[in-house]
C-alpha cells in the first residue's frame, strides 16, 4: 500500500508558477509509476503528467505540455508537479496518483492507477 499526501497549492495570478508536492509512504516507492491529475468544478478528472519509475519517462497532457514539468526524488519519495506560466484554467483540485507496483507505463486514465491523494487546490486568478 502507498499513502500519498499533497501539498503546495494555492491561489495565484496568472503567469506565477506553483510547485506541488506529493510525499509518498513506504520503501519501495522508486518502483512506482506516479501521475498528476486535476479536477475542476464540474468537469470530469483529468491527466496533467505522468513519471514512470523506468528511467524516469515522462509524459503530459497537451494543454500543459511545455509549461508543467513532473520530477521525482526517490531518496525523498516526492514527486513533484512544477507548474509555470499558469492560466486561469489550471484552477483545479490537483491529485497524485501511483499506477500498480511495477508499472512501467503510465497511461492517463485514472483507472489505471491504484492509489490517490487528497489533492490541493490551485486557484489561478486572471
């Protein structure tokens, strides 16, 4: 089991940066794939980022591609969520997830991953 506790929202304008964090429990955490995903009010969940534990393979939506960089630290067991030139629609609840034990790929739906935080809110204000 992996517990998994965001942090590092908040309420921003738009073209700040916020850097999320997402410390993971447990020692085998490097073998974790690990995602971000983000739900606005009324919308479905969606896929921001995704790190697999394989050499560190990354992959992003399109609508955050070039402005969002995910990185892990597995000495930490954080992941990390850096988010520059935010707009106001990145405001959204935003959430870590783990893929299962040994996933290489992580794909972007959220079915694929087996535990979540509780997410932070990241507001961006035009």
């Amino acid at each position: 089991q992996v517990q998994l506790v965001e942090s590092g929202g908040g309420l921003v304008q738009a073209g700040d940066s916020l850097r999320l964090s997402c410390a993971a429990s447990g020692r085998t955490f490097r073998i974790y794939s690990m995602g971000w995903f983000r739900q606005a009010p009324g919308k479905e969940r969606e896929f921001v980022a995704a790190i697999s534990w394989i050499a560190g393979s990354t992959y992003y939506a399109d609508s955050v591609k070039g402005r969002f960089t995910i990185s892990r630290d597995n000495a930490k067991n954080t992941v990390y969520l850096q988010m520059n030139s935010l707009k106001p629609e990145d405001t959204a609840v935003y959430s870590c997830a783990a893929a299962p034990l040994g996933t290489e790929v992580p794909g972007p739906s959220p079915n694929e991953y087996a535990y979540w935080g509780q997410g932070t809110q990241v507001t961006v204000s035009s």
